[in-house]
C-alpha cells in the first residue's frame, strides 16, 4: 500500500529540489499540519489531500499539489496559483512549459490521450488507489502478462514511441491505452486480486521507449463505434463491479441524484454507451461551465461530486469525477485517470510537444469484450496539428 509517509516523503523531495530558496520548509509545514490528521484516518492513496471539502477551492489546492507531485508540474508555478494556507481565490495555472516531447512515426497522424494514473477509488474529498500491488517488470517483457487489463491483439495496431521528459519530473510512464512493452526496468502498480492497471513507474527520468496496443478506428480518446459498444452488454466481470461501481456514502447527494435522474429520462436507452453519451451531453452544455477561478464556490461538507453538481462550474478533475460517480451510481463501471492531452505537433513531424498545460483527467469505462474506453466530459481539447 502506498501510505501517507510515502506521499511526504515524495512532496519533500520535490519541494526540496524545485521550491524557492527558503520556502520549503514553510511550504512543508502547512501542508503536513493540514494533512496528516487525514491519514489518521484513512490507509489508502489519496489525490486529494484537504481534511474535509470545505470550499471547492481547497480541493483545488489539493489537486494543484498533488497533480504537481504525479505530473511533475513545477513548484513555481505551483506556488503563485495555490496560495497555501489559504482556501480564497484559487485558479488553476497553465504552464506552457514542455513537459516531454515524443518521437513517432511521422506517418502516423493520429492523436492519443496520454494516460499516466487510473484511479480506482473516490471517496467524498477525492480519488485515490486503493490497496496497490507492485509487479518489477524487466526491460522488453510483457507488461500486463496474467493482468486483468491485457487485452486480444486482434484488432489492435501496434504504436511505438520514445519519450524524453523535459521539465516532467515524475517516474510515471505516459502511454495510450494498453502499454505492453517498456525499454527499461518498470514497476507495474495494479488492482484487485486480478490485476487491474493502476500506473507504471520508472526509476529515473531518462528516456525511455514503449509499445502500446491502439485499437484501430478509434478516436483521439479512445472511444469505439458506438454501435459495438451498445452490442457489449453488462455482464461485467465480478471485480470490476466490486472496484469500479463501489459508492462511498454521502459523496451523492440530491443535486447528483438529479443528474443522475435527468440523464437516465432523457438518454437514448438504458445501454451504458447510451448513458455515457447522454451524460457527456448534459455535462457539455449549460449551466456547466469550465472554470479555473474556484475561490468564490462554497459547498461545505458537500462531497466534491456533489459541490460540481450544485455549483456547476469546475474544471477537468471535477468533470471527470462527477462523470465517474454518476456512472457508478446507474452500475456503470468507471474509473478517473490522469494524464496529458493529445500535444501539439506539425504535420508530418516525427516530434510530438507536450506542455504542463496539457495536463487532464479524464474518465475509462468498462464495456465487456472491449475494456476500458475514454471518454472526457470536458472536451477541452488543445490544437494538436499544425500547419506545415
């Protein structure tokens, strides 16, 4: 299990290798006074780390922080958009800065999500990995070999590609769908009992290369035709259901559940892919609105769900969660992950750029005979071609 010492741990190490001067051990002491009666508490990963979702502004600061300490945005940035020791005025920073850049085929024009974490769990203040196990891949070996997610080959394309971190400083490997190859010594971080993907880790930050399978015909997120997807039923595997439907209590409220009603009335019909079209509709029109600027929004005990569902103004971590808990609520399985979106590239390039603002959450769900397939609610998709 990946404890609260381990989180500090990683929060130290970076503060001290990219706060400024003299702040770290500030910066170190507020963040551990208001996080640690928290992991009195609770034994498994969390993304967010305020004690209790007061305003949803402090779920931002939570979600600033740790999104800095698994994506690697920098300290710097960090520090002008958190303003920690404060739950008032919070904004999401877009750093321009590159991230990596990724050789590819030139040939291949095709754009992916870059998913670098998927979380099993959400609670009431955040998501989190539950119950983690670690698998040491060796170089060139089949990564998710005896894993719940390996998937046929069959209808897959093989994609291969090199990654070299810039200003990235986490060890988490970025890939689209399902990697199967890595390079280098890798540490599989899985699931459940059957071996559900959670993250793969590096130990350093040189380059490496992977192969994943693409299914073909697929979209820049990943999704299927909608047709195959409506002919996959519902019979889940057992695991699934337990680790991807599971409800926490109180994290749905009257304002999800009137979502939730809505979505269930107006969808085409009771299919999952009708469901998560028609939620992907509802969530893409008013009164929900992107927004970065949080600080106003007070939704006290509420979970951060729920403060979304109430307020309906967020940005994509709180898409993405309330994507996820209203799907789980209708028995839908779905899980949160993070990464990049598609980076910006120019026609025909074999370099494909990626920049801290490209950093996002997303959400998987489950179709039997498919796997996980992507779909993101808040469609905030950044130029990925440019002109030759």
């Amino acid at each position: 299990m990946i404890t609260h010492s381990d989180v500090e741990q990683r929060i130290e190490r970076w503060l001290e290798a990219t706060a400024p001067i003299g702040s770290a051990d500030r910066v170190l002491a507020e963040t551990f006074d208001r996080t640690r009666p928290m992991a009195r508490r609770s034994g498994t990963t969390r993304r967010s780390l305020s004690i209790r979702p007061r305003p949803i502004a402090f779920a931002v600061v939570a979600a600033v922080i740790l999104a800095a300490v698994t994506l690697g945005i920098r300290r710097t940035d960090l520090a002008q958009a958190a303003r920690l020791g404060s739950i008032e005025g919070q904004t999401w920073v877009d750093s321009l800065e590159v991230a990596v850049t990724i050789q590819r085929d030139p040939s291949d024009d095709r754009d992916f999500y870059w998913r670098a974490v998927a979380f099993d769990q959400i609670d009431r203040i955040g998501i989190s990995i539950g119950h983690p196990i670690t698998t040491a891949r060796p170089p060139a070996t089949s990564l998710l070999a005896g894993m719940a997610d390996d998937v046929d080959q069959a209808g897959q394309d093989r994609f291969t590609f090199t990654v070299h971190p810039v200003s990235l400083t986490s060890p988490l490997v970025l890939s689209p769908a399902t990697p199967i190859l890595v390079d280098r010594d890798v540490r599989l971080t899985t699931v459940g009992q059957d071996g559900y993907f959670a993250m793969v880790e590096l130990d350093n930050l040189d380059t490496y290369t992977v192969t994943a399978l693409v299914p073909s015909g697929r979209t820049a997120t990943g999704s299927s035709d909608a047709s195959a997807l409506r002919a996959a039923g519902t019979a889940y595997p057992l695991e699934v259901v337990a680790l991807y439907t599971a409800e926490q209590a109180g994290v749905v409220g009257p304002n999800l559940r009137a979502l939730k009603d809505e979505v269930v009335r107006t969808a085409a019909s009771s299919a999952p892919i009708d469901l998560v079209e028609r939620l992907l509709q509802v969530l893409g029109a008013p009164p929900y609105t992107y927004d970065v600027n949080l600080g106003s929004i007070d939704c006290g005990s509420m979970s951060v769900a729920e403060c979304f569902a109430t307020s309906k103004h967020g940005f994509c971590v709180q898409f993405a969660t309330t994507m996820a808990v209203v799907l789980r609520d209708m028995g839908v399985p779905a899980r949160v992950v993070e990464g990049f979106l598609p980076g910006m590239r120019k026609a025909g390039s074999a370099v494909e750029v990626i920049r801290n603002a490209n950093a996002h959450a997303w959400v998987e769900v489950y179709f039997p005979g498919h796997g996980w397939v992507a779909f993101d609610p808040t469609s905030r998709i950044l130029p990925t071609i440019l002109p030759r």
